[in-house]
C-alpha cells in the first residue's frame, strides 16, 4: 500500500497526535515500549518527530492491518 506523504518536517506532539489520531499518553508509552518511532530532542526544551518515520509508522499499520 502507499499513502500520499507531505513534504519531510519536525512535528510536535500536537501534530503527530493528529497525524495518528491517538493521544499524547499513547504516543509517549509506544516510545518507551519500542513501538513508535522516537522523537529527537534538538535542544533542552525542544522535542520533534521526523515526519518521514511517522509516515513509515503508518505505511506499516496499514500494511499489517491488510494481512
């Protein structure tokens, strides 16, 4: 399957939250689980996600979910 992706970019918790629509608490559990890509830290106060590895995250979510 292959989803349309927008153009590489830092996202904030708010904007993967909507990207995935699941929560803040879920996405920070998935982390520390191993199952959700984790964010880099650019500086002491300022965390992003690469845009690209959500997509990659939910490329396979639809892949599986297709099985």
């Amino acid at each position: 399957m292959h989803t349309q992706h927008q153009a590489r970019s830092l996202l904030k918790i708010e904007q993967v939250s909507e990207r995935i629509q699941l929560g803040r608490s879920w996405i920070w559990g998935a982390v520390k689980r191993g199952i959700f890509p984790a964010p880099q830290r650019l500086s002491n106060r300022c965390t992003r996600w690469d845009s690209h590895a959500i997509d990659q995250w939910i490329d396979r979510r639809l892949t599986e979910g297709s099985k």
